[in-house]
C-alpha cells in the first residue's frame, strides 16, 4: 500500500515536473526519479514539522494603573481601610486600645479664654480654659507653669508676653517639656525669660482640647511648628518617640492662612489629634469638627 502511494506521488512530481509523455522511461531512469521525488517529499515534511510552526505575538502587558505614583499613595491613605489599619498598628506600638473610626470622628472638647491675666510670682494660679496658671523665679529664669487637673490629656495653647516688654527672651536656655500635650493630673513647666525685678507674665489666650488616648499620643509625635506653637517653646519641646519621622515644613498656604486668622491652632490641632502626621498632612480647608462625625475619616485634600 504504502508503495503505491509513493509510486502515484513520484509519477504525480514527473509528470508534473517533465509534462505529459508518451515516450518509454527507462527502468533505471525510473527509480532515479523516485529516489529524487522521495528525498524531497522526505524534506518537504521535515520542513514543516520543525519549521513551520506559526509565530504567535506577544502578549499585550496589563494595563497600568492611572495616575502619578504620588497620586496612587494620595489615593490609598484616603481609604478608610488604610486608616483603620493606621489605628490599628499605631495603638499597639503606644501600648493602647484600638479606638474604632467611629470614636475618632468624635468631636473633641474646646475650651478658650481671652480674658487677658496678669501673673507675677508669689500669686495664686488663675483658672483659664480647664488649666491652672502660675509664674515663679527659678534662679535667673522665669518659669509658667501649666497644671492640667483634669481627668483626660489636653492639648494646649497658652499664648503670653513678658511684661514690660523684654528682648532676648528665645535666648534663655530652656525647659525641655511637652510644648503640645499635658496628660492628665501632669505640670508643665516652659521657660518665659530671663529674670529681671518687677517682672510678670501677661496671658492673652488659653486654649485646650480634651483628647482620648491615642489622639494624645499622635499630638504628642506632631513637632510643634506643624500647629504653630511659637519657636520660643518649640524649641524645648519633648514628646513621643516613633521610629516614622513626621514631616517638620510647614506649608506656605498654611502660614498664609495662620497669619489671616483662616486656620487657628485648633484646626490644626484637632486634624493631628485624628491623623498620624508620618502619612498624611493637613488639608487647607480643613477646620476642626464641631459635631460628633461631622464628616468622614480620613480627611485628605479635595479631589484625591
């Protein structure tokens, strides 16, 4: 059968090669035309088992997320998944409860006093906005001390001029102490001056935030000029330690708005007290909550 086969084949590739004839093919002729036609059938489908395989292209690469690498991360902080995760792992390295994103939405008790008080040492502390106030000598240097005698950490803000008016008070060596949080029960005690007779202390605004613990804890890891604590007392400032440095620049739109009375110290303090300043920063028309859940966590800029 299979000679046959290769027998039409040849006659087929002579016939097809050489045209019709009518003229006698040698016997001798004859198998050299079937060893040739046999030989090229042969390389004809070796060609095509080894080479004739179809090229396939290449497989198109996935797409890519849009947008710039700063964007993608700006787009992931502003989940709340990634927030409750921050909560999370933040509070266990403090050592807290893990608060839910619920009870960070909380509004958080404000208190402020303009009353404008004069301190001089020897005095009794005055009350103003839940702190107690005193002023004493400590050998050349005049100290304020900060009492917080309530039941919760405070963040706080006490703003004072040295009366009469001194030059060179940031030139006095200061007292390391937490320039942005007294924990509950706690005094803290920040260097005004140098001293000098007749010196006292004018108080010209008071103002506190009651914070939960793990919104302590994030303000104490703020550095002070990201809430605009004067550098006189940033300077001295001690608080939490983390090994996820917080950006210390200031923006030049927050400044702005600062310098306009647009942003207060609690606006500022009350994002912080709710955000880890390591991953996110403070967003220009952010302003503190006045409501329980005034708005949803986490607050990042518009748009993102």
């Amino acid at each position: 059968m299979r000679a046959r086969f290769v027998r039409a084949v040849t006659t087929a590739f002579v016939t097809r090669v050489y045209g019709e004839v009518s003229v006698a093919i040698s016997e001798s002729h004859f198998r050299l035309g079937v060893a040739g036609a046999g030989i090229m059938l042969v390389a004809g489908l070796t060609l095509m088992r080894f080479c004739g395989s179809v090229s396939i292209p290449p497989k198109s690469a996935p797409p890519s997320p849009t947008g710039t690498s700063t964007q993608l991360v700006q787009k992931g902080l502003a989940s709340p998944v990634v927030y409750k995760e921050f909560l999370d792992k933040d509070a266990t390295v403090a050592g807290l409860r893990v608060p839910s994103i619920d009870e960070m939405a909380r509004k958080l008790p404000y208190a402020v006093d303009d009353t404008r008080h004069i301190l001089e040492d020897g005095q009794p502390p005055i009350d103003a906005a839940g702190l107690k106030l005193s002023v004493i000598r400590e050998g050349d240097v005049f100290v304020l001390q900060i009492e917080n005698p309530g039941t919760t950490a405070r963040a706080y803000s006490v703003v004072t001029t040295v009366t009469p008016k001194i030059s060179g008070c940031s030139a006095t060596p200061p007292i390391a102490h937490n320039a942005i949080v007294i924990e509950k029960g706690a005094t803290e005690r920040r260097v005004e001056c140098a001293w000098r007779d007749g010196m006292a202390l004018a108080v010209t605004r008071v103002e506190t935030l009651d914070l939960p613990p793990l919104s302590a804890w994030y303000l104490s890891l703020v550095p002070p000029s990201l809430i605009g604590v004067d550098e006189r007392f940033a300077r001295a400032h001690r608080g939490a330690e983390s090994r996820e440095k917080c950006a210390t620049v200031v923006s030049q739109a927050v400044r702005n708005g600062l310098e306009q009375g647009q942003i207060g110290w609690r606006d500022l303090a009350d994002y912080y007290a709710r955000h880890r300043c390591a991953s996110y920063r403070f967003p220009i028309s952010y302003r503190a909550f006045e409501r329980d859940g005034e708005r949803p966590l986490p607050v990042v800029e518009p748009g993102i």
